[in-house]
C-alpha cells in the first residue's frame, strides 16, 4: 500500500513517575520530561505508518524539532497526534502536538522518518562491529 499524507493517529497517555525529569536525568523537577515527550511523539509517528508497511519493513526516525512549552505533573493526560503531512520517495514528514486535558498544546514537532529494509538495515550494523 501507498503511503499518502493525510493519514494520522492519537495516543493518549498518562505522566507517571517514570516519564519524569527527575527519573530520567533532563532535569531536577518531577514534571513529563523533553526525552519522553519525544519517545511519545515519535512512537505516535509510527502508529500512524506501521498498519499499511510490508512485513519487511519499518521506519527509522532521523530528525525531530521538538518545542516542549508546557509543564504536565505525574498524572496528567496527554494525547498526541501526529499527521503524515509529505512523503517523498523513503522520506516520511510528520506534524506532530501534544495536548494535555484542557486542549492545550504541550508540545509541538516537525518530525523526519525513513522507510528502510529491516534485514538491509540490520546487516549495515552487523558488518559494523565486525
């Protein structure tokens, strides 16, 4: 199947201990860390390709701008959404926000990612550590 923009996703996730600052080293505060707004946002990107790949394929992430302009505590609702606004030819770009409960924009990204080859990729590392 064609990739074509247009096509998005929501995942709607919960702020826990873990997803903090403080746990993962970015800061000194317990509030949703920059690190796991990106691992959300791109997990997001991918929700949106992986159902129409071939078995044989995935997509690797290469470039995020991310602006996180909004502080969410443990416990808070955040969604994200992510849209795959161009594709050209390997190359996927995505839009991605985040809002938390009240609608408002936590995070906002412009997102890369790159259809390869798993079993191409994987032997690229391979050969590597040779």
């Amino acid at each position: 199947m064609e990739l074509t923009p247009g096509i998005i996703a929501e995942k709607k996730r919960q702020v826990t201990e873990n997803d903090t600052a403080l746990h993962l080293g970015s800061g000194s505060l317990p509030v949703l860390a920059t690190p796991a707004v990106v691992a959300w946002m791109e997990h997001c990107a991918t929700c949106v390709i992986d159902s129409q790949l071939q078995p044989h394929e995935t997509s690797v992430g290469t470039a995020i701008d991310v602006l996180h302009i909004k502080a969410s505590a443990v416990g808070e609702w955040i969604t994200c959404r992510a849209d795959l606004v161009a594709v050209e030819g390997r190359q996927l770009h995505f839009t991605i926000v985040a809002t938390n409960a009240n609608g408002e924009s936590i995070a906002t990204a412009k997102h890369t990612r790159v259809l390869v080859d798993v079993e191409r990729f994987m032997a690229k590392l391979d050969r590597k550590s040779v």
